[in-house]
C-alpha cells in the first residue's frame, strides 16, 4: 500500500510542480526579493496559489487534510528558500520528495 500510495503522490507532484505551473506563476513566485515595474510584490499570492493546488493533490490522493496542510506550509517554505537562493532545484526536488515519502507512509 505504501508504495502506490506514494506512487500517486509523485504523479501528484509531477503534475502540479511542473505540467499545471505555468512560466508566468514560475517567475511570480520567484520574484521575493524583487519588486514588479508597477511596484507590486505578488509572489506572496503566486506561491500560495502553488502550494494550494500541490496540497490539493495530497488531499485528493490521501483523502486527509492533515496531510494536504502539511505540504501546503512545507511546500510553501522550501520553495520560499529555493527562491529565495538558499539551494536549487536538487535539493528542493529531494525535500518535496521527503515529504511524499512521510506522508505515503502516515496515510
């Protein structure tokens, strides 16, 4: 059980971080230190939006809500360091993918 759940929530992952986040929401969010022409700091809505749909799929998959906040608040913190310069994507991909392992094996 623990393997096709987690199974599922790589596919999860795959869709929402990658296939449904479009390159506008990947520069939005990207942009914390930075402010847009019109003097506007959205990443802080584009980051949450993101971490919604991700925390969405684990909801959908896990049917625990528990675990989908978990990797809304998670997922919102390691892409805040990952934009914020503090590592790259290796580390943020083995942090999102941590995550997944902790909850295949908690649902």
């Amino acid at each position: 059980m623990f393997v096709e759940i987690f199974f599922k929530l790589l596919i999860g992952h795959a869709v929402a971080d990658f296939w449904a986040q479009s390159e506008n929401m990947r520069r939005a969010k990207g942009w914390i230190n930075d402010v847009r022409s019109d003097g506007l700091k959205v990443w802080p809505y584009v980051l949450t939006a993101h971490c919604l749909i991700l925390g969405g799929a684990v909801w959908v998959i896990t049917s625990s809500f528990e675990l989908a906040l978990a990797e809304f608040a998670l997922h919102w913190l390691i892409d805040y360091g990952k934009c914020s310069g503090w590592y790259r994507i290796h580390v943020d991909q083995g942090l999102h993918i941590f995550c997944k392992i902790i909850w295949a094996a908690l649902a």
